[in-house]
C-alpha cells in the first residue's frame, strides 16, 4: 500500500530561527537557548522527538533509492525455464456494486491469450444492487459464446473480499489464481508473460505493475498516480531486488495455489487481506516475483473524499497487519535487514497521528523558537529537513524520471498538489490508524470506478463524508492562523510551506463540500422533474 507524502515540519519550526538571523538579531547566538524555561522545554522536546521520528521513515525513502539503483538489473529478468506444458489458470474477478465497470472488464479477461480448456474466469459478485443480475446475465452470453467463465453470486459479504475470493478458490480448477478488481483492463498476453515464472516451485506470487486510464483527469488523478508510481517503481523495485519482502497488491498479480494454502488461506481479520497473506506466505518460505514490464491500467478515484476513503482503508489494513504479523516476523529466523524493511513497511502510516501532534504544537514551538540561534538552525534543523522535505521530492520525481524519462520534469510542477495531498489524508487516516491501534473493527468500503459514467449516475456510489470536512477546515483556518503570526514576526520563509498545509486542509474540505452540494442540487432537479411529469 501507499503512504502519502509527509510534509517538511521541521521547515517551518527552524524559520523563525532563520528569520531572527536575517535581521541581525544574533549578537549572541546561543543566549536563546538560555532564556528557555521548562514549559519552553515540554514544547520542543515532544516536537522534535516526533520529528525525529518522522524523519526516520524519510531516510528510509532513500535508502528504497539506493536500493532501487542497485538491484534495478534484476527487474523484468524473464524465468530461467517455461512451462512444456501450460498449467491450468483460474481467473477471479471479485465485484461489489462495480455496475459501470464490469462490461469492459469481461470483455477485456474473456480475451486473455491462454488454452481455454486449461482456463477458468470465475466471476465472485456479492452485488447488493442491479451489478447482480446485469453481471449474470452478461457471463451467461460468453458462456453460450463457448467462453470458460462461471458467475458466483452470495447473498452476504461474509470476509468481504478475502471471503469471496476464498470460497472461489475452494471450488476452483486452477492451480494459479489471476486476480483482478473491477476497474482493471489487464493486456490479452498477461498470462503468457507471467505464467512461466512458476516453473520455479518456490515462487508463490507474481505481482505486475499497475498504471491508470485516467491518470490526466484532473490534479488529484495525476498526483495519485505519482503516490502511486513511487510505490510500484522504487518501493517494489528495492523490495524484490534485495531480497526483503513485499506485498501483492489485491490484484493484477498471479498467485500459486499451494502458496495460498501453506499460508493458512484468505483470511478476513485486516482490511489489506493480500498483505496479510502475502506476509504470512514469506514467513512460510515462498519467493515473490515483481514484474515491472507487465502493466495492468485501471481507474483512479477522480473525487477527493473518494481518494480519502480509499487511503484509509489502506493505512488502516497495513498497520492491523503490523498489529497481528510484525512480533511474528521480529521473532523469525531472518536476517535483520528483512525484518527491519518489513518494520519500516507495516509501520509508516503511524506518522499521521504524529502529525497532528505536530500540528498543534507548530504554532507555539514557533514563537518558543524566535528566539534561537542560528547555529542551532544548521545543526538540528537542516538534518530534519533533509530527511523529510527533500526525502519526498527526490523519491517521487526519481519514480517519474524511471518511467518517463522525456517527459518527468513536468513532475515538478505537480510537487506542491502531491505535498497537500498527503496533507489531506492526516485526519482520515489517523482515525484508521487509531481504529487498528484500539481494534475497532469496519466493513471493507469499495472505492467507487465508474468508467466515464455521468454525474447523475456517480450519485449512488459515493460515500457520505460526514465531520471529516468540517475538522480539516478548522485545521486548516489554524494554519491560516500561523500564516499571519509568521507575517507579522517576518517569518516569510514559513510561509510558502505553511501554505501547503493550509491548502491541503481547504482543498481537502471545500472539494468535498462542493461536490455533495453538486450532487444534493442534482437529486433536487431530478426530483422536480419528476414532479412535473
């Protein structure tokens, strides 16, 4: 899964250090450090423990750097045998309410180039909606076309999508298991270039990277596919290439039967149930393979809360996955640099609740630190701010340089959107992060695709965003609040940076406000109409 981009906190607490010294303040440039009185103490030492922290996991974007360029000839290496004999091949299309994506992709998997007597599409809907009887009778037609597909319908979401996929499999034909969700379209040659990397009877998994139809439809598409590039090209790459564990990512993969069973099976406790497995399969042995070179397009959510609810469902399955595996994996008998990459992994998305402890200390630690020299600046400071501002802007425009080398500058432009992205998601992904902590258990909330569909028919799939809006617009008018203390103390190298946050804040709650007023002043007219026939 991905974690968003943190913010460069420690920017803005060394600006008002920064801006004492370029007004010639600095006579004494540690006499700050003597004025400073306990209460004074009990603000920066938390804040800079938790930035401290924080940072931590930013020199850990460029150790996945380093670690990418080092194994990179290692990726796209193609099997060192190919099947005599194909395998048999189970394709599984789990849906729920996927109505405006389902025909495109049995179009697309009915194509895949494989023997159809050694392939199965298995079509797992648990539907509450018209997806249910337009999918059925969609399957019934390529059946009677002489197509090798099967439609599984369940009256209860039991497991969600792990139940689904786990009764599938155990009235399955395959000895491999292809996945795919709704809104994927894999290429016709998917199996044929991945299939034969199971020749070698410790490979469990085959993970291919994903890329996205939409990826040009508005700023939110483009910095999602950033978030998401830096995780399929330096993450996976670093991952797979040195050896450490990685996680199969719920779809456009293969997996090996045996491996899924060794495992202990899809299981239903974590709201990530393919990095549960995937880790469980590890512990167990199995190799995992990523293959860059196939790539898989879908749909990115194109509407901000619909992004929100979707990272969350992400933050909250990983840490319940450190919660039930990580003491597991730390008492394993593995090398330390695949226990500590597995932490690192698990762990990142606790730095959202860290945030909004820094959050509401930034203002004071501010006008605490007015006051203090800038040698402290260069030696406590600029470290901070190298391991996490500079962390984010070399990983994600380092992805883009590996995948668009003519094109990635344009990148730059995009940084500042990225930044307030990863902003936006601080208070919906605390709640998820809190929720695993204290075990509080969700459904599974399916992000909504809707493949070009219309406005009006958009309407039924979207979730309600309830308080969420209105907490991160108060966040926000906080960090107005510190824009206007910095400009009032000349605190104006603050300023570019508070700005993300409070643009991240706004962009986050007034897109998401418009948008249910769109849709409330959508359902009013469709009513009227109605009214007047």
């Amino acid at each position: 899964m991905v974690a968003a981009a943190i913010p460069p906190f420690a920017f803005l607490a060394s600006a008002s250090a920064f801006s004492r010294w370029q007004r010639g303040f600095f006579d004494d440039t540690f006499a700050g450090i003597h004025q400073l009185t306990w209460f004074d103490y009990a603000l920066l030492i938390p804040y800079f423990t938790v930035l401290i922290v924080l940072s931590i996991y930013g020199l850990h974007r460029y150790y996945c750097i380093r670690e990418y360029f080092k194994h990179r000839p290692k990726l796209n290496q193609p099997p060192a045998q190919r099947f005599d004999r194909l395998p048999r091949v189970t394709i599984q299309l789990p849906l729920y309410n996927e109505r405006y994506v389902v025909e495109q992709l049995l179009e697309q998997v009915v194509q895949m180039e494989y023997p159809k007597e050694l392939l199965e599409i298995q079509v797992l809907d648990d539907s509450t909606d018209e997806t249910h009887p337009f999918t059925e009778r969609l399957v019934n037609e390529y059946r009677a076309q002489g197509y090798p597909i099967v439609y599984r319908h369940r009256a209860n979401r039991h497991g969600f999508k792990a139940g689904a996929l786990q009764e599938g499999m155990e009235v399955a034909t395959g000895e491999f298991f292809a996945i795919f969700d709704a809104d994927f379209l894999p290429p016709k040659d998917f199996l044929t270039r991945t299939i034969h990397h199971f020749t070698d009877s410790k490979v469990g998994m085959v993970q291919t990277r994903w890329t996205y139809t939409n990826r040009h439809y508005n700023i939110l598409t483009e910095v999602q596919g950033m978030l998401l590039d830096g995780h399929f090209v330096l993450e996976h790459g670093a991952r797979y290439g040195g050896g450490t564990f990685f996680n199969f990512n719920g779809t456009a993969g293969i997996l090996r039967r045996a491996m899924i069973q060794d495992a202990g099976g899809w299981e239903h406790d974590t709201l990530t149930e393919d990095s549960d497995l995937s880790y469980r399969a590890q512990l167990k042995g199995w190799n995992f393979v990523y293959v860059p070179s196939v790539e898989c397009p879908s749909e990115l959510p194109v509407e901000t809360h619909a992004f929100q609810v979707q990272q969350s469902r992400w933050a909250k399955g990983l840490m319940q996955v450190a919660i039930k595996l990580l003491m597991r994996i730390l008492k394993a008998d593995l090398p330390f640099r695949i226990k500590a990459e597995a932490f690192c992994h698990l762990t990142p998305n606790i730095s959202y609740p860290l945030m909004i402890v820094v959050s509401a200390l930034m203002l004071p630690v501010m006008i605490v630190r007015f006051y203090v020299g800038w040698v402290e600046m260069l030696l406590l400071d600029l470290p901070l701010v190298i391991a996490s501002f500079w962390s984010i802007s070399a990983f994600y425009l380092i992805a883009q340089r590996e995948l668009y080398p003519q094109t990635w500058k344009r990148s730059l432009f995009f940084l500042p959107a990225l930044m307030s992205a990863g902003v936006a998601l601080t208070v919906i992904n605390t709640r998820a992060v809190l929720e695993a902590i204290f075990g509080v258990q969700t459904a599974f909330v399916r992000t909504p695709k809707f493949a070009g569909a219309g406005k009006t028919e958009q309407k039924k799939y979207r979730a309600r965003s309830g308080w969420l809006p209105y907490a991160e617009l108060a966040i926000g008018t906080y960090f107005l609040s510190m824009v206007l203390y910095a400009i009032d103390t000349f605190n104006f190298m603050a300023v570019p940076v508070l700005m993300l946050f409070v643009g991240g804040y706004y962009w986050a709650a007034f897109s998401t406000l418009w948008q249910e007023h769109q849709d409330r002043m959508r359902w009013e007219a469709a009513r009227k109409l109605e009214t007047a026939r």
